[in-house]
C-alpha cells in the first residue's frame, strides 16, 4: 500500500521549514527510503508567527514536484490554514481537504462556525497535529463535536514519540498520522519509520481520501 505525509514544509525557501533544494532532496531520499509515495506540502498561509514567501510557491513547488519524480514520490499542493485572523488564504489538498491549525494557547473565537461554514462550502477539514494544542484534549466538549462534526484529526510523529497523542490514538481519533516536516536544519530529523507501525490509521487515511 502507498503511503502518504499530508503535512510538511518542504518547499524551498518558502516558510519556516526547508532553506534550501540541496536540503529538500535530502529529505526527499528519506522519504524514499521510508517507502513514502505521496507527500502533500502544506506551507503555512497567512499564520502571524511565520514570514511565508507567498508568491514564491508556486515556482518552488514546480520545482518540488519534479525532484520528487526523481524519488518515485508524487508530491500535492496545499497549504495549513490558521483560523483566528484571516481564513480567506489557504490551498486546499487533492482538491478539498484543508489543514487547520490555530494559537497553541487559546482556543479561537467561533472555531466551530469558522470550520462549519468551510464545510458548507465543501471543504472536508483536517486538525493538524491536534495533540500540540493546549486549549484540548480527548475529554473537551469541543473535540468531541468536532468528531461529531466530520472533522478530521491528525497527529505528528513527534507526538507519537513524545506520547501526547497517545489518548487520540487510543479513543480511535487519529485519521492521519503525519510528521510535519520542517527541515532538517531547524528541528531534528522526523522518523519516518513510524508511518509503519500503525497500519490501520494508513488505511483509514487513504480511505479518506480516496486514494
Ligand atoms: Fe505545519
């Protein structure tokens, strides 16, 4: 079965992830190597703690997805949408999966209504690395309707190492496990070979959407 990352920064030069081509391949030969076939690059958009070169993506990901040909790996656009200060700016994924992160402090005002008008329009939704914020966990009222919702839940390898995404994984919340790659100059390097480990959640993910 293939596999896929639906969370990364590496692009080139874009946002606070990958600085350069010679560092993206690198990681591309990672991925590889980890039996990865699809990578979806989600640079952040319009999220106030990160300069993103917004103009620069489309050029970078041209680049992107030619030198991941060369890895057998198919690379996908998209983008992390933080809701809290401007949701008009966002790529969605395979068409109509947006990633969403927002403040790691403070659950944002009308986060319900904000991912439930984006449904209305015919975006399926995605938390990203839901373990990281500290606003909930797996008892808050608010995950629990946005599982009722048909939101979507993933968490980073990071948080499967650390264990904070443990009580996700154990109530059966986890839709996609993915490692949100941001280099191997800024943060140490992710470790793929946990993609393996929980082959029911790739399923489940590929399920979603439908590949
Ligand atoms: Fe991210």
């Amino acid at each position: 079965m293939g596999m896929i990352d639906i969370h990364s920064h590496l692009l080139p030069g874009i946002d606070d992830g990958v600085k350069t081509e010679e560092e993206a391949e690198k990681l591309l030969l990672l991925y590889k190597n980890a039996g990865i076939s699809r990578i979806v690059c989600t640079p952040h958009l319009a999220n106030p703690y990160v300069k993103t070169h917004v103009l620069g993506i489309r050029d970078a990901y041209t680049w992107f997805k030619e030198a991941a040909v060369n890895y057998g790996i198919e690379a996908i656009l998209g983008s992390e949408l933080y809701i809290g200060l401007d949701e008009s700016k966002f790529i969605p994924f395979l068409d109509k999966f947006l990633l969403v992160e927002t403040s790691m402090l403070v659950e944002p005002l009308y986060l319900l209504d904000k991912i439930f008008a984006l449904q209305l329009k015919g975006f399926s939704i995605i938390i990203a690395h839901i373990e990281r914020f500290s606003w909930i966990s797996v008892t808050s009222p608010t995950a629990k309707r946005m599982r009722e919702m048909g939101v979507y839940f993933q968490v980073n390898i990071q948080g499967i190492e650390d264990g904070s995404a443990e009580p996700y994984i154990k109530k059966n919340w986890v839709d996609f496990i993915a490692t949100d790659n941001h280099g191997i100059s800024r943060r140490a390097p992710v470790n793929l070979d946990i993609f393996h480990k929980y082959p029911e959640i790739m399923v489940r993910s590929m399920k979603i959407l439908n590949l």
